[in-house]
C-alpha cells in the first residue's frame, strides 16, 4: 500500500527519455504510472552523440534491436578515442574499448610486455590491441567469442542525439508513459517532498516521486529544493563548449577524435551522414569569439548548422537524490565530455536507483546510499577525465601551464603513485574504466610504471619477445581481412533516420 504509484519525470532529453524507458519497462503491466513532462518550446541540448560500451548494455535491458536502432539514428560504431596533441604537440595516442591479451591474461601480459619492451624495444601496446589496430586501418567488425583476437574487441555507438530522445520516446510511449507539453512553472510541496508541480497552460500534475530531468536548469534539484553543486573546476578547468555540425563524411571513422587545442580540446564524432564537432574551452583562457574562429579553422565539411555556444560547469550535486526528488543527467552533474561519461552517469544513476527502490516514505537509508554510490561513479569519472591533462608536458599556452602544475584529487594522486610503482590500480568496487583504459592513457601521456611486477619473472622464456612479436604482427595481418567500417555499415545498417 505504501509503494509509489506514481512517478513524475520532468524533462524530455535524453535523460528524461532514458528514465522514462527504464521505468516503463521495470514496471509493465503494474499498477504504476509514469508520467513525463517536457516543453517545446525549451527544448534539449542536441549534444551528447559519443557513448561507451555499458550503453549497449541499456538497449540490451530494453530488448531494443541494436541494428534498428543504429539505422535510425544515424548510428556509427566507436571502437575508442584518438587522442593528438595532449602530451606534446604532434603526437597522438589511441584508447581503445576492450582488453589486451595478446591470447594471455590481461594482467600478465602487461608486466611482461613492461618487462620485454625495456629490454628488447617490443612494438607499443596499442599493436596488441584489436580495437586499436582496427582504428588505424579504419575497419570494423563485430566482437566474437571464441579464439580470435575479435574476442577481445568492444564497442560504443556514435549517434544522433535528437533521433536517440526520438527512438527512446518511442520506445516510452508504447510501454505506457503519457506524455505532457508544457512549461513548468511551479512546485508544491508539504514535509519536504513535493506533491504536484504546474504548467504554465494551467494543468497540475501530482505524483508520489519526481525525476528532474530539466538539464542545466535542474528545476526542482537546485531552483525548488536548493541542493548544493560540488564544483570540480579547479582540476577541470573547461566551462565552455561551442558546437557545429558539418556534412559528410565519405569515409566514416570508428572512433572519436579528440584533439587537444590552446585552450581546451576538439571533438570530432562521425556520423553516417554528418559529423559533430566541439570545441571544449575554459573562458578563462579564451573568448568566444577566439574559440569559434579556432572549431571553424579545424573543420574539413560543409557547415551544416551555426557555431552555437553551450556553458557548463563541472561537478555534481551534494545530494542526486533528496526528499522524494530524484535529478538525473545535466540537472544531477557534468563532467566535460571527453570520454563521453555524461549519459552513462544517467544509465547508473537509474541503475542505482532500482537497487534501492523507495516507498511512499523515501527511505533515509536508500537515499543515502544511492547518493554515496552514484558519487563514487562521479568521483572515478573524474579523476581518469583529470589524468588526461595532468600528465601533460605542454607548456606553450597558459591553460597547458595550469593543467600542468594544478593540485590533483587525493584519489587520482594515489591512484598515480601505485600505478607508477606497481602498473596496477588500487581495487575499486564495479570500477568503469579498467586497467586498459588507465594504462592506456598513461602510456599514451608517457607515464609508465617504474618496474614490472617480479610476478610475471616466472612466466617469462627465451621465446617471449617473439611471440609477442609475431603476436602483433598477425594482428595487423588479421585486421587487414576485415571490411572497412564504411562497408560494414553499409552492409549491415545504412541509416533510414529521417529528421
Ligand atoms: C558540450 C557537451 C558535449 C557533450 N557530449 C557528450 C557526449 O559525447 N557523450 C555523452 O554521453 N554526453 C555528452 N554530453 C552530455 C549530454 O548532452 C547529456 O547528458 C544528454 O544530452 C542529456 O541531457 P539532459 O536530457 O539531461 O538535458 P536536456 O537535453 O537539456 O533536456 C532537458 C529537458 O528538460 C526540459 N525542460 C527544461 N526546463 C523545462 C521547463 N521549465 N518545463 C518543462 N520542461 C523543461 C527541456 O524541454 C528538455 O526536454 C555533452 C554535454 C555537453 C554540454
């Protein structure tokens, strides 16, 4: 008697989509109702288009078909993130989604290759990695169990975030969530939840438990309920983002790219048939008008849209969840975008949150525990995000010189110290990035561990080099037989998205 009945989303991007699928489909045929409202006239951010792997996971729990669902929204396969110019200028490095066995475990072919590199000058480890060896030659396909170095591949989607809240939509609507335009203009509340919010066309809505999907506006998390924002800016100091999308491309690159500039970093994520493209910057070191004139330099397409500018802080709320009041997507936090985080945080905090459904009551306990897990997942994002630009030996502009000289989070510093002495990583609970992921970048940024670990010493044989060696060779030989990422797509999911 004491279960929700009721829950109210307000905001329809692709949060408040997300929160309304994952609901609809937990509660089917139970006497519960979703209701989700979103105006117009508003509207959504239109960015996000980059994902990592764990999102596969979220169609998968929906039981929506992955190829309908890259056809319609112009989706294209990401196999990681090029990165150029972050330690120094002109060099590039590549994190790749997946792991990296060369046919061993992944722990002791690392400290083996440590240990071989130093001594026998062994390729670098992305040629041990299938997804970063399919980047370089542009090819594609899908992982696959078994003895082939395809079971070590894994892969995200790139895609068009107005079809994405499209589908999603979709997808809600036909489980059962009604929908309501309009812009919301007040919140009631009595004993600290909220009882019913109103439109600005007149209509009240009630509701046991409400979802602040609002975006940066976070309408009932910050303007009603006042929750505090914990500001990461000092360890990432970009606030700033101006966007454009440009036609093209013919050939379709599997991965993101993300190149570091004066003031920040630029993405460039392809489509099927366009490309998004940003600038990152920290206004403190750049106009907008520097920053746009710089995005429109770098971009090689037709422009398809105006440069517009988006501000953002990074950080998170104090508390995600308060009272009966529960903020997901930009309403709960951001962290910039450069590992393309922001719509995971909004598939765990819904993750969370169904480990620890309320009653009527809210639980103190659940809440609380929600909240000190979802800034876990924040705490862990932040930091890989910030390892990116602390191990930069960039001097030539003011906002290299910063990030190379800022304090760190006591987390990341320790996380640094025991990879540097050990090329492991401190044991987290349910970690998103992985050991490749953080030796990758470390590499990548030239930071390597002291030594191998005297673990492996036992493993190790006069043949080791060479077949490590042969290893890389076959891969680069292995990938030359696939089909390039374009002809992948065109075989097997051409877009049909229509606007
Ligand atoms: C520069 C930038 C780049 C990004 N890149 C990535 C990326 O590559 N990968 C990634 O995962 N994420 C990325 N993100 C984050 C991603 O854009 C968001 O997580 C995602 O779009 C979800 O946004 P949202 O739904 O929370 O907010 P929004 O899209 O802003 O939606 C807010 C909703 O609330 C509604 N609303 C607001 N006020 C009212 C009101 N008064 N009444 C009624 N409705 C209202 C709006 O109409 C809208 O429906 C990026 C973000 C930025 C800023």
């Amino acid at each position: 008697m004491n279960s929700i009945s009721k829950y109210v989303i307000v905001g329809g991007g692709t949060t408040g989509w997300i929160a309304a699928c994952v609901l609809a489909n937990q509660f089917r045929d139970q006497a519960c109702s979703i209701q989700l409202i979103e105006s117009d006239q508003i509207g959504t951010i239109g960015v996000g288009e980059s994902t990592i792997p764990p999102f596969l996971e979220l169609l998968q729990s929906l039981n929506i078909d992955e190829v309908d669902f890259i056809k319609k929204t112009q989706a294209s396969f990401k196999l990681g993130i090029e990165f150029n110019d972050w330690r120094v200028k002109g060099e590039s490095y590549f994190h790749p989604f997946g792991s990296i066995t060369a046919g061993m475990d992944e722990y002791s072919f690392y400290q083996l290759w440590l240990k071989k590199q130093r001594q026998n000058n062994l390729p670098g480890l992305q040629s041990f990695s299938i997804n970063s060896v399919m980047a370089q030659q542009q090819k594609f396909f899908m992982p696959q169990q078994g003895q082939t170095p395809l079971a070590d591949s894994r892969y995200a989607l790139h895609l068009d975030a107005t079809l994405v809240a499209k589908y999603l939509k979709n997808y809600a609507l036909e489980a059962g969530v009604v929908r309501t335009e309009g812009k919301l203009v007040d919140v009631y509340q009595a004993n600290k939840h909220i009882t019913k919010v109103t439109l600005d066309n007149g209509a009240e809505i009630r509701g046991d438990f409400f979802i602040d999907c609002t975006g940066f506006n976070a309408l009932l998390i910050d303007k009603h309920m006042g929750v505090k924002y914990i500001d990461w800016s000092q360890y990432l100091p970009c606030d700033r983002a101006v966007v454009a999308q440009t036609k093209g491309p013919t050939e379709i690159t599997p991965n993101t790219k993300a190149s570091a500039s004066d003031a920040g970093w630029i993405w460039r994520i392809p489509l099927q048939t366009r490309v998004g493209n940003g600038y990152v910057y920290a206004s403190e070191y750049c106009t907008d008008e520097e920053a746009k004139a710089t995005l429109l330099a770098q971009l090689d397409g037709e422009l398809l849209t105006e440069p517009r500018v988006i501000h953002f802080k990074t950080g998170m709320r104090e508390q995600v969840w308060q009272g009966n009041c529960l903020s997901l997507g930009l309403a709960s936090g951001f962290i910039e975008p450069l590992e393309s985080t922001a719509i995971h945080l909004v598939v765990r905090g819904m993750v969370h949150f169904m480990r620890n459904l309320p009653n009527k009551k809210c639980q103190a306990a659940l809440r609380n525990e929600f909240n000190r897990r979802i800034r876990m997942d924040y705490e862990e994002i932040r930091d890989f995000i910030v390892l990116h630009y602390c191990l930069t030996q960039r001097e030539d502009t003011p906002f290299w010189r910063y990030c190379k000289s800022m304090a760190l989070p006591d987390s990341l510093q320790h996380t640094l110290d025991y990879f540097k002495a050990s090329g492991s990583l401190p044991e987290q609970m349910d970690p998103l990035f992985s050991p490749v992921s953080w030796r990758s970048v470390c590499e990548g940024m030239g930071f390597s561990p002291e030594s191998h670990s005297p673990l492996v010493n036992s493993q190790d044989n006069h043949q080791l080099t060479e077949q490590l060696q042969d290893y890389a060779e076959s891969l680069t030989n292995f990938v030359e037989q696939l089909p390039s990422h374009t002809d992948f797509i065109q075989h097997h999911c051409a877009s049909t998205a229509e606007h």
